[in-house]
C-alpha cells in the first residue's frame, strides 16, 4: 500500500485547500469591491464595467460555439433522445441536490431528492426517464451556494464568471466545493468525463435556445436584465420561495 506523503495529500485535504482557495479569492473580491465602487454605481454590481467585459466575451464565445453546436444537436437528436439525455443528467445531479438538502436541514426537500435517486435508477432505466416526476416526487435544485445563503453566508458583489456566467462572490466561490458533488468529476477515464463534460453543456444550453433568442430580441439592456433575473432567483432559491420582508 502506498504511505501518503506530503506530496500525496489526501482527498479531504486536497478538497480543504480547494475551500480555502476560494475563499481566498472570495476575500480579495469583496476587498475589490471598496475600490470598485463609485457614484451611481448598483450597491449590487460594483464590478460593472468588468463584468459586461466578460459578459460580452461569453456571448462571443456562445454565438460562435455554444449555440451552433446547440442548434445542431436539437435539430440531428430526437426530441426523446434529448430528454433521456436531460433525464440522466438530472438524475445524477439528485445526489449532489440531496447532500444539499441535508446540510441545509430541509426534511422535504432531502426526502424528495433521496427518493428520487432509487425510483429513477430502477425504474427510469438508469435515469433516463424522470418515472419520480411522473409519481409526483418533485425535484428539489441545491448547490453549496444556497446551502451557504441558507446559513447566512451573504452573497457579496455580483461577477460574471468567464464561460460559466451570472454568480456572486459566495455562489463563485462554492463552484469549488460543488465540483467535488459532481459525480462526473468523479470519472477517472479522462476522455469519457470530458465527453460527459461536453455533452451536459450542450444538452444545458439546447434547452435555452428560444430564450436566449426571445432575450436578444427583446428592446432591452441584456445584461441589467440577465443580472437583476439572476439575483432575484438565486434569492428565491435560497429562501425556497418565502422570501422575508427584510430585503435581504
């Protein structure tokens, strides 16, 4: 059996430093923003100017890659075999949903989310079919971002993240610790949990195709509707939709 070294950290270890990092770097955001900050600038998005740069690289990004190779594959896949794909997706994303509902010591939301798990494995062929929604077993979405909102953590400034899009310094930060729950990061075949990578993306963004075009079509600022839409439901999400009266 191979001795760990100090070179060969432990998982537990490795997923600390990951923590530590990003509150790091969740720090150096807030701490940016006091000079961010000026006349007449969203108390919510002191980071403005910045992030409509990276807004605008992601949407470059999304018109010359995402949304073509989107647009493709709903128009090549049958619509079934698109939501056996969505399904399966969903159905691995119940583990992480579940682990979440426990920390946040929401009863339904953990007994929803676990017994999703077995019926649409068993039942759903492996998940490709969402039997548990049809039995009236909802799915309840959570991340380490709302779990952190659940416990007071505040959301700190809004950022754009390149590539990955609308977040705040906690929800950013917690990325790190969400990859740990995913359970495609948790392929070793390098080559295959790519592909995974790669298709859930593009299954991602196929299902907002018209949005995306309703939204570019709209006579609005794309960007103040994307970030104010974005923040109002990440609130919501992490009140579970009882939002309190506080503003906060």
């Amino acid at each position: 059996m191979k001795t760990p070294t100090p070179q060969d950290p432990s998982p537990a270890r490795r997923s600390l430093s990951l923590v530590l990092r990003g509150l790091t770097a969740a720090a150096a955001l807030t701490l940016a923003a006091g000079c961010a900050t000026g006349p007449g600038a969203n108390p919510a998005d002191p980071f403005e100017p910045f992030n409509r740069g990276v807004a605008k690289f992601n949407d470059n990004v999304d018109d010359a890659v995402l949304k073509p190779v989107a647009s493709a594959y709903r128009r090549v896949l049958p619509s079934f075999v698109r939501t056996g794909v969505n399904n399966f997706f969903g159905n691995l994303s119940d583990v992480w949903n579940f682990a979440n509902s426990v920390m946040q010591l929401n009863l339904r939301h953990s007994t929803d989310n676990f017994m999703r798990i077995p019926v649409n494995t068993v039942f759903g062929l492996g998940g490709l079919l969402d039997v548990a929604t049809e039995a009236g077993i909802d799915r309840h979405p959570e991340d380490f971002g709302q779990t952190l909102g659940r416990w007071g953590v505040p959301s700190g400034p809004y950022v754009v993240l390149p590539l990955l899009g609308p977040s705040t310094v906690r929800d950013g930060s917690a990325l790190l610790v969400d990859r740990r729950g995913d359970l495609v990061n948790q392929i070793d075949d390098i080559p295959w949990r790519n592909s995974m990578y790669v298709l859930r993306v593009v299954d991602t963004r196929s299902n907002f195709l018209r949005a995306s075009e309703l939204l570019g079509e709209a006579a609005l600022d794309k960007y103040s509707f994307t970030r104010d839409a974005y923040l109002q439901r990440r609130r919501n999400d992490i009140h579970n939709g009882d939002l309190p009266n506080d503003g906060n």
